[in-house]
C-alpha cells in the first residue's frame, strides 16, 4: 500500500530509506549502496525541517549522503508516497526475508545465507532450525551465533508492542493542547501509566471535567492526529492516532474530576488497596466518589471533586502518581510518611550530553547556550571514546581542541559552567578505552558498556564493578544496558553494582534516553535505600533532547527518589566536590 503523500513525514521516509538498504544486501548488490541508503535516513531523522519543504525548494543536495539515486526516491516518496527503487528491490527479494532482519544479530547477510541454504523465511522456521542445529550446516554460522539467535527471538517474542513514554506523552499532550483550543475545556488531564511515568504505554486515558460530554466527543473524534475511530459514546470515546497508539477518553460531571482522575491514573493495584482501605471504613470508592453506604446514608458522596480531598477523607497525604504502584505508598501515606519526591526543577546541570564533536546533532556552543537558557548552572560534555566506531569517538589531539573550545565559551556564557568529560566504553575485558593520562585531564568521566552483551553475569559484573573501582571514573552510566521494547539488560548483578558505588563514591546513573529509563525504578529505591548517589541525565545527542531530563526525573521519582538523593540538584561547587573518590 503507498504511504500518503499528503502526511508522510521525515521518520516515515526515513524508514523506507534504511528498508532500501537491507534490501540492497538482501538482494546482493554493491553493500556500499546500501551503507549510503542508511546514512541519509540517519541525517533525515536528524532534520529539523519537513523534507517536503526541501524538495519543494530543491535543497535535498544539502542533506549528507543524499545523492542522485536517493533523491530521487525520497522526491517519489514526498510527491506520490511511493519509491520505485523500493518497489524494484520488494518485487526482487524473497518476501519474508526482512522480517528475518527484526531478530537482533540477524544481519542481511546472514538472512541471505539462512535463505539460499535453508529457504527460510519466517521467525518461527528460524527458531525452529537454530533449536534443531541445522543452522551450524551453514558458512560462517557457529555455536554461539546459534544460540544468541535463540536468545534474540526469545527476547523477541517478550516484547510488549507497548509505546515508548516519550512517543505517548507527545501524542497525549497534541491532543489535549487540541480539545482545550476546539473545545474550551479547562480541567483536562492525562492519566494513566503515562501520567505514572511508566517506562513504557499501551492506551492512553484522557480525563475531562465538563457538564457537556457530546461536544467533546464529536471534537475528540475528529481530531487532526485521529487514523481511526475505534468507539464514540456519551461519556468515553476511543481512537487510534500515529503509530497504533490508542487514546480513551473520559468526560465526567466537574464534581467528579477529582476521582475519576484518581481512578483512571490507577494503577490497578493501588487503587485495590484504596478500595479495601474504603470499605473497612464502610465507604464505597469508585470513579464518580467516596460514599458512605447503607441503608440510612443512601449512598451520601463525602468527597470527589479533587483528589486530595478522596485521598484526606481516607486518612492519607495525596499520593504523587509516580509512586501509585501498591509498593508501600498506601501505609506510608497513612503515617505521613512519603519522601518528598525530587522535582525537575530542582535540577541544577546535566551531566551526560553528546555534542557532534562525536555522534551528537547539535555544536557544543549550541548545547551549552540551550542548557544555560534552561536555567541550568552546568552542563557536561561527554563525548564518546573511539572503542565505539559508529560513535565517532575522540583522539587525545581532538580531546585537546574540545577542551579549548570549552574554554573559550566558558569566559563568554560565564557564570554558566561547560564541564568537559567522557563516556568512556569499559571494554570486554574489563579496561577503559582511554589510558590514565587522558582521562585524568577530563572532569567528569562516566563509564559505559557498549559491545560484548552476552557475557556471563559474572564477567559482566567484574567488568563494571571493576571500572567504578578505578579512581578517575566518575559515574556508571545505564547500568543495565536495555533497550526498551529492542534489547533485554545484560547479565549484571545490580546489588554488587549498587555495592561497589557505595564503597567507592562513584555514581549510579538514571539516564533519561526514553529507549534506556536506566536504572530501572525498583533499583532506584533500592540503591537510596542503600546510600547510593545517583546522578539524573538526559544523554541529549541534540539541543531537544536536554529535555528528556523530565523522564529521568519521572523515573527517579518512581523509585521515590529526593533531592538529596540527587547529585546534579547541587550547585557547581558542591557537584565538582561530590565526584572525589572515597
């Protein structure tokens, strides 16, 4: 079906883009083409312009490997939604072959082999083949591939279909910022595990006050990010937007708003425990109220129009929804006993950003002016080392042209401070991808895994335990190394982690990425619990990105996270101080 050359927009050409390119090593021509294909769909995604906007004015010769043969296609796909070359290259290849490619480690080169050899064509003849060894018969196919094959398609079929928490909150706040200008409502909120900040979202749950539902659903339905009508009813409609997300809506009577919004926010499991905390009081909570119930009450409401007030008549502080998860909040409550939960802007830097001195979008100038607009006092630059190829990483000579030009923009945006470090890879034996004397020219170094995933949880352990002992390294960052709904975490012993970082001083990262949302929160609280330090990031590779901070913030706060619980909520002086080594 051609996409429509009315909406397709930069992702979704993109998308077509780095499809061409598997299937030009499918297909088995010059592997170079298809190298190109994908490096101009990774310069497109980081376009801030429409590329119907480019073609229009005949600028897609600005655009990085855009060359003739792939202008062409992407001016067939801005003009008619459709590309020739793909469809040359579709009618060419066994179909089945690319879903073969959704296996992690399943290149086109080892899905042309498995094909030509084997004729298979679907995930679960694949698994089926690997489980019977027959795929050791094929060149260049040993055990461990084998098995991590295996690996990949059980982590596979794992996988939730779930929408990422930033992908979700981006299509949530477009609609509500549309029912508020169509419709003039002014209690409106998101709710949900998306207003829990859960790391990732199936439905979202809009919640609207109104004594009028009947015109909010016709604007609802008729939304301009609206694919497809999925139920339209009095008080609770639901559609489908961009990208299969689902959004159900709720209009309930203004006297009920502060209910239904505790009831829809959930989770499941909370509002259990809220409901039988309700009825051994002899009250009846549901979405509408708390009622008292009985013969002579008559169902008399006691609270309902805030959630404050639902959560005070049942003898508790208001819950912030990031801890609605039955994990204790509910007693703590009751004993007005919950921490006070950092807040973002309580943030005063950040302390892993990547800049095009490496894989990053955005100057360093650029970066370091948005964070200070931010309101931020700092911001550290954590360029990549070289041990990772595809990241550009930096040599001691370009380490030393950062460093001057962090210099210079220091004295121009002073009070502001850039603080220049590393993410330096941990490598698979266990050594730093930069010797002593670089790193000890740097301020900040964080530690990373970036390759040899598979290791045992042993070997993975030593190697991460063993960088967070070594005096120069500041942080470990994404301790886990998932990748939501695309990557399981590697095999590491989190207690031993959480362990080593409190021996030694170094801090524990909860990176803000929306694929990573790392460290997980239930290792949040376990790591404050213990006296950890954690330090909140939002691993920003553009100017945009510095605001995933808030989902690093979301996160934290999920594992009931404070203030002081928090590194980068420090002034300058006071973080520079905590990075020392005990």
């Amino acid at each position: 079906m051609p996409l429509d050359a009315l909406a397709i927009g930069n992702d979704a050409i993109a998308k077509v883009l780095d499809e061409i390119g598997d299937l030009i090593e499918l297909k088995g021509e010059n592997v170079f083409r298809a190298v190109t294909y994908r490096a101009a769909a990774r310069a497109i995604r980081d376009l801030r312009e429409p590329l119907s906007k480019l073609v229009e004015e005949k600028r897609l010769k600005e655009i990085p490997k855009v060359g003739p043969s792939v202008a062409e296609a992407i001016e067939q796909l801005v003009t008619t939604g459709r590309s020739k070359r793909h469809e040359e290259l579709q009618a060419a290849v066994p179909p089945g072959l690319l879903t073969l490619l959704r296996v992690p480690g399943v290149g086109p080169a080892t899905a042309r082999t498995i094909y030509d050899h084997l004729k298979i064509t679907s995930i679960d003849e694949l698994e089926e083949a690997a489980k019977d060894h027959r795929l050791l018969q094929l060149p260049k196919i040993q055990a461990k591939t084998e098995e991590n094959i295996l690996k990949s398609i059980a982590a596979l079929k794992q996988r939730t279909g779930r929408s990422l928490l930033h992908e979700a909150r981006a299509a949530a706040n477009e609609m509500v910022a549309y029912l508020r200008a169509a419709t003039g409502a002014e209690r409106i909120s998101i709710a949900g595990s998306l207003r829990r900040y859960r790391e990732t979202i199936g439905d979202v749950d809009i919640v609207v006050a109104s004594e009028s539902a009947a015109p909010i659903m016709e604007a609802f339905v008729r939304g301009p990010t609206v694919e497809r009508i999925l139920a339209q009813g009095e008080t609770k409609s639901s559609v489908v937007v961009s990208r299969g997300l689902q959004i159900d809506l709720r209009v309930v009577p203004p006297a009920s708003y502060g209910a239904a919004l505790l009831y829809f926010t959930g989770s499941k499991e909370h509002n259990v425990r809220l409901r039988g905390l309700a009825l051994r009081r002899k009250l009846l909570l549901n979405e509408y109220g708390l009622y008292r119930v009985g013969a002579e009450a008559r169902g008399q409401e006691i609270a309902a129009e805030t959630e404050e007030d639902v959560y005070g008549a049942l003898g508790l502080d208001w819950i912030p929804p990031e801890l609605r998860e039955d994990r204790g909040e509910i007693d703590a409550a009751a004993a007005h006993a919950l921490p006070k939960l950092v807040g973002v802007e309580q943030v005063r830097g950040d302390l892993h950003t990547h800049t095009s001195w490496t894989d990053g979008r955005d100057p360093l100038a650029d970066m370091a002016r948005r964070a200070k607009a931010k309101g931020y006092a700092y911001l550290a630059v954590t360029d990549h080392s070289p041990g990772l190829g595809m990241t550009y990483g930096l040599s001691p000579e370009r380490i030393q042209a950062r460093l001057a030009e962090a210099a210079g923009l220091n004295t121009e945006l002073a009070p502001f401070r850039i603080i220049v470090g590393t993410e330096v890879d941990i490598r698979a034996n266990g050594k730093l991808d930069y010797p002593d004397e670089i790193l000890a020219k740097l301020d900040i170094v964080s530690a990373s895994v970036h390759s040899s995933f598979a290791q045992t949880r042993e070997q993975m352990t030593a190697r991460v335990t063993g960088a967070m002992r070594h005096p120069l390294v500041t942080a470990v960052s994404h301790p886990t190394g998932r990748l939501l709904e695309k990557r399981e975490a590697h095999a590491v012993d989190l207690d031993a982690v959480i362990a080593a970082a409190v021996e030694t001083g170094t801090w524990i990262e909860v990176n803000g990425g929306p694929e990573r949302l790392d460290l997980p929160d239930t290792w949040i609280r376990k790591a404050i619990e213990r006296g950890a330090t954690l330090v909140t990031n939002s691993d920003a590779h553009a100017i945009e990105e510095l605001e995933w901070m808030d989902l690093a913030i979301g996160t934290a706060r999920r594992g009931w996270a404070t203030e002081g619980s928090i590194v980068n909520t420090r002034g300058l002086a006071a973080t520079m101080e905590a990075r020392k080594k005990r």
